[in-house]
C-alpha cells in the first residue's frame, strides 16, 4: 500500500490529540476568600515583624565607634599640605586620640573610610586591565587601551597596574595604641594578611610567572602609577609573598564600592598576647595617620572605623528597617481589607445600589 498523503492545509497546524495539547491536564484554582487570605495576611506581617526585630537586636548588639580625622588634631596641617599638588611626594604624619567606654569584645576590624568618592562611576570602573592583574605577561607590557590615560607614562613605559582605579589606591597608613590606666603604651596588633577573598587572592589576582626571575626582574621595563610612591613589586616591605598583584591592600582597593560611602577593610586584630586576648579594652586610644591621600579635590572625608561583627556582619540597620516597614505595610493592609470585609459581608450584599 502507498503512503498516505501528509496532512496539508489547516489540518496540519492542528495540536495532537492528547491531554497537554488540548489542556484537559486536572487544575486546581485556588479560592481567594476572606477566610483565607486574611489570614496569610496577618500571618505574613508577623513573620517580617519577628524577623525585623530579630535582625534589629542582632545589629545593635555590635560596637562600632568611628573616628573622622579629615583635618582633626594635628592632621589638620596635613590637609593644608595636601591641598597642593606639588607636596605629594612630602611625608606627613599627624595623631588623633579617642577613647572607648565599653570594652570590644572578640574579634575586632579596623577599616578606613571614605566619603563622597564615587567608585562607581562607569568611566572609573572600566579604567583597568583585568588580564595584566591575572598575570598575562603579554598585557602587562602591553596594557588595555581602557587604562588611558594611565597606561604609559610620558616616557612611554607601560604602566604596572595601569588605570586609574589602581593609580588612585588608598595609601594612608595607621598605627592604632592603647594607653592602659598606668600610662603605659601598648602598641594594638593588627593582622594585615587575609583579609582578602580567597577568589580575588587565588584566581582573580595573580603575578606573572616568576621561573627563577625575581619579582622585580618580572616587573622590568613597566613603571608605578603616576600617584604611587613606590613600585607594585615593593608595595609590602615585610613580607615578600604579598606584593605584586597579588598584595591585599590593593586587591580590597580594586573591588570597587557600590556607593560613594563605604569602608574597606584595613587590618583584623591579633588576640594573641595580652592586654588583647579578649579584645579591644576599654580606655584611651592614640591612632598615629601617614596621611597621604587627599580628599579636598572631591569635597571627601576620611575616617576610621572600629566594629565588631555578628553573623549578619557590621552595624547596618537596612535589612531590619525594611523588614519592620513591610511587616507594618502588609498589616494596614490586612487592616483595610478586614474592614471592608466586615463592612459589606462576605456575600457583597451590602454592595448593592
């Protein structure tokens, strides 16, 4: 027997006959009665209310004191001195005392501060060379051409790490003290290493091949930044392991904020000796600033930040003030419903005209 004639015309566009084709799959719609979404209504705003104040009590059960030393104290003569260009190159070193009244119990982070220094800006986040950071040695002396204006300087050697995200990387340097009730000096320790991701230290950041190379001699025919004070390969003069790209200050500078407020971490305290052990205790502080980093061209601010943290992270009030006014929203709501609920009847018959 011959074939049969493949179907043509509108015959051929029909759905098969089956179930899922002709939607006789069972269904279930649900029915929204007052009986029944009222009460997720009211069970709703309980729960973010719960939520809310769980967050709330958790957050402020974190000490944080920030100290902001733009011009305070003796920094204030630095700031003049920075306000010149041409004194960029001129050390300055100032000290602000604070004092804290209740002890920081555990571990204890210490963060500079920025104000109104916008990282976020597109031109500014595009201005770097993510594979000369991964260590490509053929962009590290070939940059991006994203990097401009800081990819070669006016000698024309490229620039190690160019673009002006890292040209304007943060470099004022603190040393935090205690003074104990004796007047004795403890000079607070601070660990400086790891306080990076893992990902940003092992796989986004990394140094171009040594083989039997210094990292000097990697870093031959490329110079600094134009703002830097010294080169990327001599960022960390105490330990050898963390310069290059893979050095922590600057890969904490090189993940951008999203607002033009942030703090970045600076150091985490070393509780292993005493007057330490269990945290920052309380009484007079001294923080001596190498302030290098202008802020007048931006109209900024500089501070300092000690915190400690919970499990949720530092003192941030966002989540359970949104929490609070949704669990407030969904109640006036639930409110307003039960109202007209109790108003017209379930039957709508109060409803007619």
């Amino acid at each position: 027997m011959g074939k049969e004639k493949a179907k043509s015309g509108s015959l051929a566009r029909r759905p098969d006959n089956s179930a899922f084709k002709q939607q006789r799959l069972p269904a279930w719609s649900p029915m929204l009665t007052a009986n029944t979404v009222l009460p997720f209504f009211y069970f709703m705003s309980l729960i973010c209310m719960l939520l809310g104040v769980w967050l709330l009590l958790t957050v402020q059960s974190t000490q944080e004191i920030k100290v902001d030393y733009t011009h305070a104290g003796e920094c204030n003569v630095c700031f003049e001195i920075r306000k010149n260009m041409s004194n960029a190159g001129e050390s300055c070193i100032c000290t602000v005392e604070f004092s804290i009244e209740k002890p920081f119990k555990g571990d204890v982070f210490f963060y500079y501060g920025l104000q109104n220094f916008h990282q976020n800006l597109r031109r500014y986040m595009d201005s770097r060379d993510d594979a000369q950071m991964v260590g490509w040695k053929e962009n590290l002396k070939n940059p991006s051409i994203y990097c401009e204006p800081f990819k070669k300087d006016q000698n024309g050697l490229p620039i190690a790490p160019c673009g002006a995200v890292a040209n304007s990387i943060f470099n004022d340097s603190f040393t935090l003290t205690y003074i104990d009730s004796s007047g004795t000096e403890h000079k607070v320790p601070l660990l400086r290493r790891g306080i990076t991701w893992y990902t940003d230290k092992n796989v986004k950041f990394r140094n171009p091949k040594v083989d039997n190379l210094t990292l000097a001699q990697v870093f031959e025919g490329t110079t600094k930044p134009l703002y830097w004070q010294k080169p990327v390969y001599e960022l960390d003069p105490h330990q050898a392991t963390n310069n290059g790209f893979i050095n922590d200050d600057l890969i904490v500078w090189m993940r951008e904020a999203a607002f033009p407020n942030f703090k970045k971490l600076y150091g985490i305290l070393y509780r292993a000796n005493k007057p330490f052990t269990k945290g920052l205790p309380a009484g007079n502080y001294k923080i001596e600033i190498s302030y290098n980093f202008p802020v007048q061209y931006f109209r900024g601010r500089k501070q300092v930040v000690l915190t400690t943290l919970t499990w949720f992270g530092g003192q941030n009030h966002f989540l359970p003030i949104a929490y609070l006014v949704t669990s407030s929203l969904i109640l006036l709501i639930a409110v307003v419903l039960t109202v007209v609920w109790l108003k017209f009847g379930k039957n709508g018959k109060n409803m007619e005209e």
